[in-house]
C-alpha cells in the first residue's frame, strides 16, 4: 500500500494524518510521521532529536508519532458500506436472525417485542431521519461494492432520501469532496455535523464551487475540532445560505479577521466559539456585523478583557444578542462585569460561572464566595433577566441590588469624604441604585484612643414595636462593652417598661446570608446542545412571572421577600458574655421582641 502526505488513516479505531513520508536519522527504513486527531495520543510534535521532519495543525507537544508503514491500519469504507453496517448488520435480531430479543429474568427466558420493533424500523434505510456514523472509518461516498438487492449500483438518494441530520464527524475524508456528494443526495437534509475532520486545501477545494445548492437545507452546520483557519470555517459555512447556528469550538482561533471574500450567512442566530484562544471580546469583533445574531457562547476560552489593548476600538454588538455564554474563562475583575452592558446593549441572559472573579476575594468587592459575586453580577447589570441558568425575580434583584449598595457603603467608609468619588467610579449604576433604593449610611470610624471612655463604649440603637407611640419606638443609648447581656436586657426592661427575663435581642448586622438550600443552577456540564433552549425558556418564565407579579399589591415588609439572601440576623442570648464580644462595631442596631 503506497502512502501519501495528507492520507487519512486508522489504526485500531484511532484516526491520524500522514504528515511525513521518509527516513529518520538514526533508524533503518522508511517512516509515516503521523498526526493523531487524539493529541494525547502521541510523543512528540514532528521533531525527533533536534530534528523537525514535519509539523502538526495540532499545538499539542505529544500529537504526533513515527509508525512502520507496514502497520496493519483499519479498512476505510464508504458511506453505504458504513450505514449499512451501522444499521442494518448491527442491528439486535438481525445478527441472530431472531424476530425477538431474548433475555433471561429468573432463570427463566422471556422475550421483548418492542425493542425488535425499534431496530427492525431502523434497519429500513428508506425512513431513517437522523444517520450517526460518527467515527466509521467513512473515507468516501461510495465504492463498487455498494450494491442494492438488484445486484445494481446502490444509489445514496435512493437507500436513505429521508435524512435531515448527518452525523459525519471524526472519519477519514481527506476532502470535502465526498461530504459535498453525500449531501447532494439528501434533499431533505438540514443539520450537518463533521467536527474532527481534517481536510486538505479547503479554499482551493473545487467541490465547493456551487455547493450552495448542495447544502441550500442546511440550518445548524458543526465544524468543531477540525483545526480549521477562521477563513476556511467561514468559506465552508458561507455555502449554507439558510445557516442559523454554527458550532466552531476546538479550533485553537486566537481572533477572527474580517473577511470580504468568506462573509458568513446573515441568517445566523447562535455562533458556539468554545474552547478557542480569544483573550479578548475584540477577538471576535468581525461578528458584531451579525445582524441577526441571538446567542453567543464563548465558554472556556482565555478572555480577561473587554479590548486587547487600551487603544482598541471598542466592540458594540447588535441589540440582538440576547443570551452569552463566558463560563469558564480568566475574568478577574469587576470593571470587566460593569462593560458588559456597553459591549451586548441588548444582553438578558448571561452565563459567567467558573471565572477567577467568582472565587477569589476581591479587594473592590469584598465578595467572598460565589453566591456573593452572583448578587455582584445581579446588581451591576441591570438588564438581566437570567445569569447562570438562574432566573432572577424581582425581588432577587431588590436584594441583589440592596446588598451591593451596603458593600459600597462599607468602602466608602474607608477614605475620607473628600475620596468618596474615586470609589464611587467604581460602581457606575451607584447613583442609579441610590435613587432606586435611597443612599446607603456610611459609618467612618474614626480613631479613637482607647484609654478614653469612648472607646469602651458601644452606641446602640434598639428598636421596639409593641410601644404605641410612634416617637417613642427607637432609644439610642450608650452602653458599655464590658456589660454582659444580663445587663444589656436590664437596660433595655427600664427603656420600654418590659421584664428583662422575657425580652429577645435581636442584633440587625446590615449583612447578607444564602438562603439554605438555594443553590446555583449552573452544573459542570461540558455539553452545550440546549442550553440555548435551556436559557430561552427560563427567560420566558421569567418574563410571565415578572408580569403576573406587576399585577399583585406590593408585599409588605421583609418576611414577604424570597429570595436567594436575607438578611443576616443574630439574637443575643443570655449569659455572661461581654456585649462587646457579640456584637461589631461602635454603633450597632438591635430589635427588641418581647
């Protein structure tokens, strides 16, 4: 068998391409370089002691491996052939040549009509409407073995003309051109799938030239792993003129050129870019000219930054880009968060999870956790409707947005009065949240000594409802840290005229807590089909509930909210322990109940 650069082959089920045919210093005979679509699989990168003898599409250091060229490889087949053999011999019953399946429950054999009933209707090429020979060994269209029962020619159009989704990837074509003419034959074809592929010289490829009326059905087109330039995916995708989404992760794109001879369809609504280099949003600036573009999914790229320079122009998407995907990713900051508005104007759903800023504690934030950079991200982009696969209720973002403005607060009272406006142009919606929800207190605590009185002394604000006159609600009194709660309680008893032994302290701390058993629906899945289902439809739920809650009164008071967070509350119980030991600060609020 004679090799060739670019052969396509597999050994023992593993695909690779031929990159080098010859000898290797230091060895006798002849060598195939070889690059295996796993990377894993391999040594090295085409280098072999100090010498390159190829190189690989691959960035991977262990893709490629020297092997015999007298190495048994798998057979290639052609479509038919593989079809045949992946739904018609395989099939249960049909090995057997049983009518039933048979299996043993007991001891005793018992037989499943149905399950026969499902493969005996899919050996029926003629109505098979979704074909997978993903990893086949399928290397062309057809061959002289396809034959149909008259001993003649098999004919594609007719052994399967009901196909409408082709699963082609990791095979053996070394060009587009059997894809093209698998295709021509499916009429009704409309989703098309060759990820892992690797074709030679795609834009010079004269089975493109008129293959508009080819893939003329073809709405999703996925071209993942195929290690292809940005040029070549979007020449192949430009020949779909009904594209609506196109899946291009794993193809190690670093940014996205403009292109004027290759435009990608204007019909396209989803573009999955995940698993790429882009460091930047301005990576894949030429999309912005996607009019009709809805869902963008970036997941598990290296993006940090909005632009990748300071003098970048800025990145503008049209408002049609509802739902974006950056999980996974090396977000680190919050002015990243803060842009994200200006870069999608018209952004509902957004998935950030899995990011450095959602784990990390931040010195601008003070967010220590990730349900704490969930209410972050709530309270800094308004237009949300769903973050993380989680649908944010009206009050949700009340909370959000009230526990974002006390953080705030707590950084404004680090600096001076005179610095406020440079922590202030850290949060841009600040004015708008205080006009929302009124400003925050800001309690600076100055030195003090603490040799003098005050410095032992906690101001403390108790507020009781059970007295009628409205004035006489809340007392300010100024305790000592030293006194226990015995003593605290005997002070609050002469205060409203209450027995201290019956009295409950309830310390308001102004902090935020999870609510128990509210956890993030956002799961490690790495797969991505329907998740833009998935966030679609929680979008529109959450759209209902909005509008069904406009048509409710207003709840009254804190113990009608749900929510994610409320606030953090602790009682003061009895016992000798120093109120200076159980509550914070100078000035603390405690709600008397009696």
């Amino acid at each position: 068998m004679s090799h060739h650069i670019g052969q396509r082959i597999s050994y023992d089920g593993a695909p690779c391409t031929v990159r080098y045919v010859g000898e290797v210093a230091g060895t006798a005979g002849s060598w195939l370089g070889v690059e295996w679509d796993d990377a894993a699989r391999g040594k090295h990168d085409g280098s072999h002691k100090g010498t390159r003898y190829f190189t690989c599409l691959s960035k991977s250091p262990t893709a490629a491996s020297f092997v015999r060229p007298t190495r048994p490889a798998d057979a290639p087949l052609s479509f038919l052939a593989a079809l045949n053999e992946r739904y018609v011999v395989d099939a249960p019953g049909a090995v057997q040549g049983k009518s039933k399946v048979e299996f043993i429950v007991g001891g005793k054999v018992a037989q499943e009509m149905g399950f026969d009933k499902i493969w005996r209707r899919q050996s029926r090429l003629k109505e098979l409407k979704m074909v997978v020979l993903d990893g086949q060994k399928v290397a062309m269209a057809r061959s002289d073995d396809d034959l149909n029962d008259e001993g003649l020619a098999a004919s594609i159009a007719e052994t399967s003309p009901k196909v409408a989704e082709l699963d082609l990837s990791r095979n053996l074509f070394e060009r587009l051109g059997p894809v093209v003419e698998i295709c021509r034959d499916l009429k009704e074809l409309q989703k098309l799938c060759i990820n892992g592929n690797r074709f030679l010289d795609i834009l010079t490829d004269d089975a493109l030239k008129g293959a508009e009326s080819v893939f003329g059905g073809v709405t999703e087109l996925q071209l993942g792993e195929t290690l292809m330039s940005w040029e070549e995916l979007c020449l192949v995708a430009s020949k779909c003129p009904s594209l609506a989404t196109l899946l291009v992760g794993s193809n190690q794109l670093s940014s996205l050129p403009l292109l004027s001879h290759a435009s990608l369809p204007s019909t396209l609504t989803a573009v999955n870019l995940e698993y790429n280099d882009f460091t930047s949003l301005s990576d894949i600036a030429s999309l912005t000219s996607l009019k009709s573009l809805r869902h963008l999914q970036l997941k598990g790229n290296n993006i940090s930054a909005i632009t990748s320079s300071p003098d970048a122009t800025d990145v503008l998407f049209p408002p049609s880009v509802q739902h974006v995907d950056l999980s996974y990713n090396k977000v680190d900051s919050w002015e990243f968060i803060d842009k994200l508005p200006a870069v999608f104007p018209g952004m509902t759903g957004l998935r950030i999870s899995h990011n450095p800023i959602y784990y990390s504690k931040d010195a601008d934030s003070n967010a220590q956790s990730s349900d704490e950079s969930f209410m972050f991200t709530v309270a800094r982009i308004a237009q949300l409707k769903i973050l993380n696969f989680t649908q944010i209720i009206a009050t949700d973002r009340t909370n959000a947005e009230t526990f974002y403005l006390s953080r705030i607060a707590k950084q404004l009272a680090t600096v001076p009065e005179a610095a406020e406006d440079s922590i202030k142009a850290l949060h841009p919606r600040y004015k708008e949240l205080c006009e929302a929800h009124g400003e925050p207190d800001v309690i600076r605590r100055e030195e003090i000594n603490p040799n003098f009185l005050e410095a032992r002394l906690i101001t403390t604000e108790f507020h009781y409802e059970g007295v009628s006159d409205e004035g006489k609600k809340t007392r300010i009194t100024r305790i000592p840290k030293s006194f226990d709660i015995y003593a605290v309680k005997g002070i609050v008893g002469k205060l409203y005229g209450l027995a201290p032994l019956k009295l409950r302290l309830i310390w308001e701390t102004g902090e935020w807590d999870p609510v128990a058993g509210f956890d993030e629906k956002d799961d490690d899945d790495d797969g991505s089909d329907g998740e833009d289902e998935i966030m679609v439809e929680a979008e529109m739920k959450a759209e209902m509930e909005a509008e069904m809650d406009a048509d409710k009164p207003a709840a009254s008071g804190e113990d009608d909210q749900t929510g994610r967070w409320v606030k953090r509350e602790v009682e003061l119980t009895d016992g000798p322990k120093q109120l200076g030991y159980c509550v914070d600060g100078s000035r603390v609020k405690i709600r008397v109940e009696a």
